[in-house]
C-alpha cells in the first residue's frame, strides 16, 4: 500500500474540576495538526502549574520546528504497534522522530529542573509535571507517543479503546508483581519531568488508520471516568472539540475529583 496523507483534527480542554482551587494542567493542540501534549503539574504551591506551561512550550517548541527529510510507507493492513527504546532499530525516518521526541521531553525536563534548583529545592523536591503526547510523522501513516508519568494516550479502532502508554506510578509496579498485598496509592508516580537531573521518557511508534481516533488525558480523566464510558464517548461523539468537553463534562458529574484536561484527536485520510 502506499504511503497515505493523514490529516489530525484534535481539540482540547482543560478544567480545574469539583474540588481543587487551582488547575496545575496545561495542553497544547499545534495549529496544523502535527502534535498535541497534555501535561499534569505537580507541587501545588511550589509551582505545578509553572511546571507544566513550561514542559508544554519547550516540547512544542522542538516538535514544531522539526522537519522529516524522507516518506515512509505504511505496511498494507498491519498495526506496527511497537514500543522502541532504541531508536536505531527502526527506519530511519521514524527512529529521528522517536529520537527527537526523547530529547525534547528530556530538554523539558532540564529545563524544570533547572527553575527548581534556581528556587532553591533540594534533588526530588520542587515542581514538576508529568506528559503525554502524540506526534503524527509528518507525510506519514504514523505516529509516535511519548509519556512519562500517569498522563496516558488511548486509541479508539473499530469501537475498541486501546491504552497506548502505561502508567508509570507505584500502583502499576505493584500491578505489574502480581498485585498482591495491600495497594499503594495510585498517584504515586515514580518517573516525571523536573524531580531529577535526568528522565527517561518512553517512546513508541504506532501505525494509523482511517477513522482513528486519539485521545490524551490528565488522570482526572481516567481516575473519574471507566473506560467503557470513555469508548462509548468518543463512539457517539465525532466531532473532537465536543467530544472533549463530553468527556470533562462526565469527570466532573463523577466527582471531579482533580483537574482534568483531554484531547481528541481524529484521524482522517486525506482525499
């Protein structure tokens, strides 16, 4: 099959929700379609909010004014799904994209950690943030994610909602070694942008298909809202900035327990 021109239509939202008095997420949908990140700040008074304006400009800064030199294809009727750490692994064009979004968040990162140390807080303390994002290869029938932290992509194919990342936070190690015991906290997070000198943000690249749609949350989200309800969301809903503010919407009538912050994605073929 030959390569495919994708187009992403997204729009976001983001609400301090039911019960907090100040909302430390931040999003950001590119103009064009190329990207879109969610990011979830942490450190209240130390300046969580800082932390996740500050993550989304300096990711989306990176992202915008990448250029791909060279098309690659789509495998007829595969999903590619794979998760790299190792950029070199992949064709070529896709392993700079994966590489580029690594040091992008990585760059975020320095970047918090860095106000953090000029504030005065010791290693692990201070703001940070975490972030979730997709990237769609420009020219390409592909997609790279990225995350670290608790801020999760899905995708919806065919009525099927697929998590694309997966948390890193205490609850999910503890799931992870069998579940037994009593469990830990589940916004307990054990990798994030600005607690440390380094982070090491998963990356991974995903095939599209006609009619995909994408969403990326804050886990005011998904700790409100089941996944079923999640699906039968963007199922009934097409248009994405509507499907956005359904699904805040629903958090809320949940209990609106943190912040929640959402983008939906739709991914069409372009004629």
């Amino acid at each position: 099959m030959r390569n495919t021109a994708f187009v992403l239509t997204a729009a976001g939202l983001t609400d301090v929700g039911r019960t907090r008095s100040r909302n430390e997420d931040d999003f950001h949908v590119d103009a064009i379609g190329e990207f879109a990140i969610v990011c979830d700040g942490m450190g209240g008074h130390a300046g969580g909010d800082i932390a996740s304006r500050k993550a989304v400009e300096v990711i989306s800064g990176l992202l915008k004014d990448y250029a791909p030199s060279e098309p690659i294809t789509m495998v007829d009727g595969d999903d590619i799904d794979r998760t790299q750490t190792d950029p070199a692994v992949a064709e070529p064009a896709v392993g700079r994209a994966l590489s580029v979004a690594r040091s992008a968040v990585q760059m975020a990162n320095r970047s918090i950690h860095d106000l953090n140390l000029a504030r005065g807080f010791a290693q692990g303390r201070g703001m940070g943030t975490t972030v979730a994002g997709i990237w769609r290869v420009p020219g390409t029938a592909q997609m790279v994610t990225f995350h670290a932290g608790d801020s999760r992509v899905y995708r919806l194919r065919d009525g099927a909602l697929r998590t694309l990342t997966r948390d890193h936070s205490l609850y999910q190690i503890w799931l992870d070694n069998g579940g037994r015991g009593t469990p830990p906290q589940r916004n307990i997070i054990v990798r994030a942008l600005g607690t440390g000198e380094e982070v090491e943000p998963e990356v991974a690249v995903h095939s599209l298909l006609p009619d995909d749609v994408v969403m990326i949350c804050s886990d005011g989200l998904n700790g409100m809202v089941p996944d079923g309800a999640i699906a039968r969301i963007l199922t009934e809903e097409r248009d994405p900035a509507r499907a956005a503010a359904a699904l805040v919407d629903a958090a809320n009538r949940s209990g609106g327990q943190d912040n929640v912050t959402v983008v939906v994605g739709r991914f069409t073929a372009n004629a």
